[in-house]
C-alpha cells in the first residue's frame, strides 16, 4: 500500500482536502506532517461516526503550535520518529469537551490518518506526542495484520484493563502494542525537565500495572502461531 500523496478526503471521499498545513520538525533528522482540514464531504461522513473536528482558525494557531512542540518530543527518539512519518501522513485536529480531556483514534480503514486534539494543562506536550506514537502503532499493526494475521477467526473476549471491558483477542494485542511502544519511548526520552521525569515515571507504573492485570495464558488459543511469537517477545 503506497501512501505517496495520500490525504484523507481523497481516501474517504475522492476529492481533495479543503486546507493542507505543513508542521515540521527542527533538528538534525526533519519530520514533516501534514495537518489536514476535510473536504465537507468527507468531514460530514466521519462526524456522523460522532467526531468533532476543529474549526480552521484553532488549527493554524493551537493546533500547528501544539503538534509543532509533540514533534520537538518526538525528534529525541529519532527511530519512532521515522516510524510515526511513515504512517502519519494526515492529522486532523480533534475538539474535546473539556481541557484535561484528551481524545484520539485512529481506523485500519483509513490507513495513514490520525485523529487527536491538542492536550492542555498539565503534561500538554508529552500528552499529545502520547496520542500521535499512540495512534501510528495502532496503524502500523494493522497493516502488518494485512500480511501476517495474528488472531483466529474465533478470537473469543478476555478482560481489557483499559476498557474495563471484554474485548476480542486482536484489541488486546493491540493495545498490549501501543503501551508497550510508548513505555520504550519514555524509557528513551530524555529527561531534560522534571515535567519529563514525571510523566515518565507516571506513565510507567500505569502502563505496568495496565499489563500486569492480563491473562496471557488465556490468549494463547485464539492467536495464530505469529501472534503468540509476538505475544511472548510483548510480555518479555
């Protein structure tokens, strides 16, 4: 799948975004992302799915300010920077309810497009560059699992301690991932601010106390061969 001048209205909807920015990282190794605002087509077919999208003028002055300070973070791990640019050709802004809240998704659907809102208040930056390497992971398996499935058809449910809910054998794999990648990403941040020091140190014990309350034992059945190779190099 080839992602060279991918957007997503052209994707979703076969017309052009309405508005394209360029928000780029400075340093030694240059990441460019492309923050795009939907064509109304395309817009209208994924609010109906109930997103809420910020409004142009949020975009160019929060928006590009705030991703511009997550790719500052993001440059200091310059292996997962090469990897989020690889699968976050579009970022689209997000509106939340309120300023602590934070919201992000992604959808193996539309396969090089990620949703997030801009973070505000306490740890804002290392927040934001949380949801981007979030959502890039969650893309990143998921065309992996294109080639190399890593759960049976008969997946069964087990206990997510981040939904608090059941959920089928993939999902958990999937996040089991994601967290897993974003604790080897704080453990390699450096900590030039105390701010960084506690975020990582929260982050830490959430996402070990998150993965210690999985059963790995009852996932085995219902992955394939891959999938329990990757299940035992992610609990490793």
């Amino acid at each position: 799948m080839r992602s060279e001048g991918y957007s997503t209205s052209q994707w979703i909807a076969s017309v052009p975004p309405s508005k394209v920015w360029q928000v780029t990282s400075k340093g030694a190794a240059e990441l460019n992302l492309s923050v795009e605002l939907l064509a109304p087509l395309a817009a209208q077919k994924l609010a109906s799915k109930g997103a809420s999208f910020a409004d142009e003028a949020t975009i160019a002055t929060e928006g590009l300010a705030g991703l511009e300070r997550a790719l500052s973070l993001l440059q200091q791990v310059l292996s997962l920077q090469a990897t989020v640019g690889a699968l976050a050709k579009s970022v689209h802004i997000l509106e939340v309810s309120e300023p602590g809240y934070d919201v992000s998704y992604s959808d193996p659907l539309i396969p090089f497009s990620v949703f997030l809102n801009v973070s505000k208040g306490r740890f804002a930056d290392l927040r934001t560059t949380e949801a981007l390497v979030h959502e890039a992971m969650h893309l990143q398996l998921s065309l992996i699992e294109r080639f190399v499935p890593i759960a049976k058809v008969d997946q069964g449910l087990h206990y997510s301690p981040w939904k608090d809910s059941q959920r089928p054998v993939s999902g958990l794999m999937h996040a089991l991932y994601v967290f897993r990648v974003i604790d080897q990403w704080l453990a390699l941040l450096p900590k030039t601010s105390q701010e960084a020091a506690d975020y990582a140190e929260k982050r830490h014990k959430e996402i070990g106390e998150e993965v210690g309350q999985l059963d790995p034992a009852s996932l085995v059945d219902h992955l394939t061969a891959e999938g329990q190779q990757f299940l035992s190099r992610l609990l490793a």
